[in-house]
C-alpha cells in the first residue's frame, strides 16, 4: 500500500527581530515576531529524502532579516506581502507562502514632561498582528488584526435567564465585573494600499473599544457581536470580523465569616477553567476569500 501525502508545511517560527530607524534625532522602531511557512512540490524530500526543492528555514530567517534591511518594514501587512510574494516568485517548487507577523507596541519613556527621543518602555501584552498567504492558485489575501487586548468593565454588565440544571451553581446577576482578552482577525473586499492598512487598523480597535465600554452588556456573546459590528461600520471594507473572547472571571468574594460584607467590591480572579466565546460574523454579500481562507480555523 502506498500511503498519500496529505496538506504539509514547513518553514521558520518565531523570527524575533527590531528594526531601528536612527534617520533623525528622535529614534523609533519596530518589535517583530515572524513566522513564515512555506508548501508547493515537495513530495521527494517527504518521500526520499531529496531536499532540491528546499528553500531551508535558515534561508528564510535571513530573508526575514534582509528585507528589514534593504527598505523600511512600513505596515506589518505590506511586510507581510513583500516576503510571501518573494518566496513564491523567487522559487519555482513553492507555490504557497504564509507569512504570519506579530507586532509588539511600545511608547516613549516621558522625561521633564516631554516623549524621550530614544527610550521606551514595553505598552503592555497587545499585539497587532496579520497574516498573509500568497498562493499561486487561489490568490493573495491578507488578515488584520490583533490579539492580548486585555480590557475590564467594573459595572454595565449583566448575566440571567440561562438554562438551569442539577449541576447548575451559578448565581445570576444583574451587576458584574465583565473582563476579556480580545483576540480579533478581519478582513477587506480587496487588499488596500501602502498607508491604508494602519488607517483601517486604528479604526477598528478603537471602534471595538468603544463598543465594549458603552453598551450595556446582557451576555459576553451580545459584547461581541457589538464589537464586531462597531469594527465593520468604522473601518470601510472590512467584510468579516472573527472574535474569540475569552471570559477572564472576577468572581465575589465571601467575606461573612470575618464579619463583613461585600457589595461588589472585593473579587478574586481566576483564570482557569475559562469560559471562551468565539464568533464569525459577516457582511451581507461579502465576496468569497475561497478555500485559503476557510481552512484555518476560527483564528
């Protein structure tokens, strides 16, 4: 029997990199992790062991690398483009490169009340990232978006009117400390130009924001459709939003046996068991991204 190879993938994770922009007195920079992997004629290193159809994952560090150097990084996704799109064109047994960046957010340290032109201090654990898949079949497309978006409501929020069982312990409430992580990927009708993806960026995360922090929340799955939605009517374009919320539980804590009471002011955190809420929601009519797009999982 002669067994078949299936989907395969290779490439190098966690490419860990800053680019330093010293062309003027007040120095920036940019914090990257990047991932690419690469698929296209490869049966004959799976098979036999023949790697001439191997561009090596060392190789691809230092394109990584190279590229950062030879023309600035600019918006993560044109970064993204530029490295996918060279991977395929550069070497005829790849047919298929994606490239996956994470990018880390830092700010000025402030000194006699003014930024500092060359030091900075970490902004916390958001990262935005993007992913890019060139591929010679089905095309080129790209997603935006972000991840670690801790954010907290001490009021505004509400959980009742649930299935109730015998296993059934938890208390409703129409008061509740409602706490996430937001991890978010969107996409466009059509790739935007260099300048447009920030622009679009900005717009959805703030958008999502807002929506968290003003609208009174029944469920973390109304809270996400909201964001969802705040997200599509901001950012024009954007014809999908996948959510994946998980709920960072504040539960109250009893404080009777020590003579005293607790109206919503002392809680504990937990962070596992977790309940996670994740969500596609679409456009009307928005144009099918094919099957590149719907063989990744929600995230």
């Amino acid at each position: 029997m002669e067994l078949i190879l299936g989907a395969n993938q290779y490439g190098k994770a966690q490419v860990r990199m800053v680019v330093v922009d010293r062309s003027t007195p007040v120095h920036s920079f940019v914090d990257l992790n990047v991932g690419v992997t690469l698929s296209g004629d490869l049966e004959a290193v799976h098979r036999i062991g023949s790697n001439a159809n191997v561009v090596t994952t060392d190789t691809q560090k230092n394109t990584v690398f190279a590229f950062a150097r030879e023309s600035p990084v600019g918006e993560i996704e044109e970064f993204g483009l530029r490295l996918a799109r060279h991977f395929v064109s550069s070497f005829a047994p790849i047919t298929r490169a994606r490239v996956k960046i994470e990018s880390s957010s830092w700010s000025r340290i402030p000194v006699a009340g003014e930024p500092h032109p060359h030091s900075f201090v970490a902004a916390g654990s958001e990262l935005r990232v993007a992913e890019v898949v060139v591929d010679q079949e089905q095309g080129v497309w790209v997603l935006s978006g972000l991840k670690d978006l801790i954010v907290l409501k001490t009021t505004g929020s509400e959980f009742s009117g649930y299935i109730k069982d015998r296993y059934t312990t938890l208390q409703e409430t129409d008061e509740r400390l409602l706490s996430t992580a937001v991890a978010a990927r969107w996409r466009h009708s059509a790739l935007l130009s260099a300048g447009e993806w920030d622009v679009s960026f900005d717009a959805a995360r703030a958008a999502m924001l807002e929506s968290f922090a003003s609208h009174h929340s029944l469920s973390l799955q109304q809270t996400l459709f909201e964001m969802a939605g705040a997200a599509v009517g901001a950012s024009p374009g954007l014809v999908e939003v996948r959510l994946s919320m998980p709920n960072r539980h504040h539960f109250l804590v009893d404080l009777e046996r020590f003579g005293l009471d607790n109206p919503n002011l002392v809680f504990r955190f937990e962070d596992r068991p977790y309940g996670l809420i994740e969500a596609q929601i679409l456009v009307p009519g928005a144009p099918d991204p094919g099957p590149a797009w719907d063989s990744y999982p929600l995230l």
